[in-house]
C-alpha cells in the first residue's frame, strides 16, 4: 500500500487550480469568453418536449434541432461528452479565471474520482484510462486513480487532497473502515466542507452553499423514507442548520420535509416524494445562477453555463433510462 500523507504535511498550501491540468494556453480576454459562452448557452435545451413528444433521444441528439455540446449518442457517452465541454470551457479562460472557477471544475471531477475507484473495486481497471481521458485532473491525481490496487489509489489520492485541506487525511482509513460506499460520502462532504473555508467567489460561494443545502434535503428525505436515522450523512454551511436536519430525522416527519425543501429550493412541492424533492432543489440553484448570470460580464455566466451543462446531461441520461417509460413519468423527472 502507498505511504500515507505525513501527519507534518501542511494542509492549505495548494489551492484548486493546483489540482488541475497545466500547460493550457494562456486563454482569451474574459469579455470574449463570456461572450462566446453565451452564444453557447443560447443553443441548450429549453424546451424538452420537443423530445418528450416521442423522438427516441439518440434520434434527437442527431437531428438538426439539436445545436448543444453533446457529441455522442450513448449513456456513457453523455457523461464524456460535458467533461469535454468543461475541458473547451477551461482552455477558454485567462488564468485568473481559471482560478476563480476552479472550485467547481474540481467538484465536478468528483464523479470521475468515484468512477475510477468504482472500477477498481469492481476489477475492471482496463476502463479507467478511458474514464480518465476528458478528465481535467492534474497529471498526479490521474497517476493515482490509475493505480491497479484501490487501496493505493485511496492513499494517492489522500496524499494529493491533503496539501488542498487537512480535512482530507485519513480517507485511506475511511476506506478501509467503512469501504467504497463510506468512502464516497466522506469525500464528497469533506470537499464540500474545504471548498467552503476557502475565499470563493460570492457566486461560487452560494453555488456551494445550495448545493450543500440540497445534498441535505435529499438525505433527510431518504433517511426518513428507509428508516435510517444516521446523522452524519448531513454537511455542515448550509442554510438549514444541521442540528434542524437531525431534529427532523429523529420525528421521521415526512411531511415536515415540505417546509425544509420550501425554504431550501425557494418554490413548493405538493407531496414529499423523491422526484419532487430533487427537482425542486436543483430548480432552486437553477433560478438562482439564472438571476447571478444577467451581468452580461459576470462570473456567474460561466457557473450558470456549467451548471446548466450537468443539466443537460443528466435529463439526457434519464430520456435513455427511461426511454421505454411513460412520458409523463420521464417528465417528472427532468430539471430545467
């Protein structure tokens, strides 16, 4: 197994954008950029039943009425193609851009992260370059998720997160104690947890706090809906304390749930059940990037472009989950 991070190693010498790829070009003015991502942004789905009326998706995806980013026309596909489009978003930017969006860029290669160990916890480590080929990673976080031993590429990655934030050590142990399943949520609320430490853009600053906002809402509602009363699946900097989240979870209070993804989400939902809960939230940060991105010059027309980016995909992906389903079904489930 590889070393572990020294308990001396500094935590907080790195930031971001460290863990990112180098040697880009140096990128173009952020006046031209924007501007260009705005064209972009013009040709993303808006209205989606056009699909819904009974174009299968591939056959949408190849047709003239599709203008977006997405190249490929299979499930896994999808998922290659935004790492893409994040790759020509990042190689777009000046520097101090980089900077600044970094965060999420970084937030957004978690999924690739937990692919890769997925896939060698599952003995098929032959896929991962694949996994890895559009991944924005710097050259030393790939070197480690390309380990053929999971255990090694736990350590690697904990060696490569520490100097980012200390609350990164101990993931090696996290993922022997508790496996992959303990593992992937430690990660992705100890990233969530460190991002919000860091002096971040007010909007990308926001952006987190919904998103932590959000991934709360979502365990509250499956801890009551399975009867799993664990209060350490909920992250703390939301706008819900986490001690109201815990309160909740001990009354095993469905409907209560109502209140809290009102106040989350800033819109209402008619019954506590699972689609209507996550589109709710994930509607919430929509409107909010919206209304940040309507400065012309903003960072927030990057977030929201990216953001609306995952978006796509992953209603796409559910139109190919759920392409022999009813229509109204499929529908609930899509969020724009």
């Amino acid at each position: 197994m590889k070393t572990r991070t020294p308990a001396g190693i500094r935590a907080g010498t790195i930031t971001p954008r460290d863990l990112l790829q180098r040697g880009r070009r140096p990128g173009y003015p952020a006046e031209y950029l924007l501007s260009r991502i705005r064209g972009r942004r013009s040709r993303l789905i808006r209205d989606w039943r056009q699909i819904l009326s009974g174009m299968l998706p591939a056959e949408f995806l190849s047709s003239p009425l599709y203008q977006g980013f997405v190249r490929e026309r299979t499930a896994d596909g999808l998922w290659r193609s935004l790492l893409q489009e994040h790759g020509w978003v990042f190689g777009q930017m000046e520097e101090a851009l980089r900077r600044t969006v970094a965060p999420y860029l970084l937030y957004a290669e978690l999924r690739t992260i937990l692919i890769c160990l997925r896939l060698q916890v599952g003995e098929r480590t032959q896929q991962i370059g694949e996994a890895l080929a559009e991944s924005l990673l710097d050259d030393r976080m790939q070197e480690a998720l390309d380990s053929k031993d999971p255990e090694d590429a736990v350590a690697g990655l904990e060696d490569a997160l520490v100097p980012l934030s200390g609350r990164f050590r101990n993931l090696a142990a996290v993922y022997g104690d508790a496996g992959l399943r303990g593992l992937e949520q430690q990660l992705v609320h100890r990233f969530l947890l460190a991002m919000l430490t860091l002096r971040l853009h007010p909007v990308l600053r926001e952006l987190f706090v919904r998103i932590v906002d959000a991934r709360n809402v979502l365990a509250l509602f499956k801890s009551i809906r399975f009867g799993a009363k664990d209060p350490s699946v909920f992250i703390e900097g939301g706008t819900v304390a986490t001690g109201r989240l815990r309160e909740l979870q001990e009354r095993a209070d469905l409907v209560a749930v109502l209140g809290v993804v009102r106040r989350a989400s800033g819109s209402a939902i008619t019954a506590p059940e699972p689609t209507q809960v996550e589109v709710a939230l994930y509607r919430g940060i929509t409107r909010f990037l919206r209304r940040e991105g309507r400065d012309p010059l903003g960072v927030a027309v990057v977030l929201e472009y990216l953001w609306r980016c995952s978006l796509e995909v992953t209603n796409l992906s559910v139109l190919f989950a759920g392409k022999d389903l009813e229509r109204d079904a499929v529908a609930a489930e899509l969020v724009s």
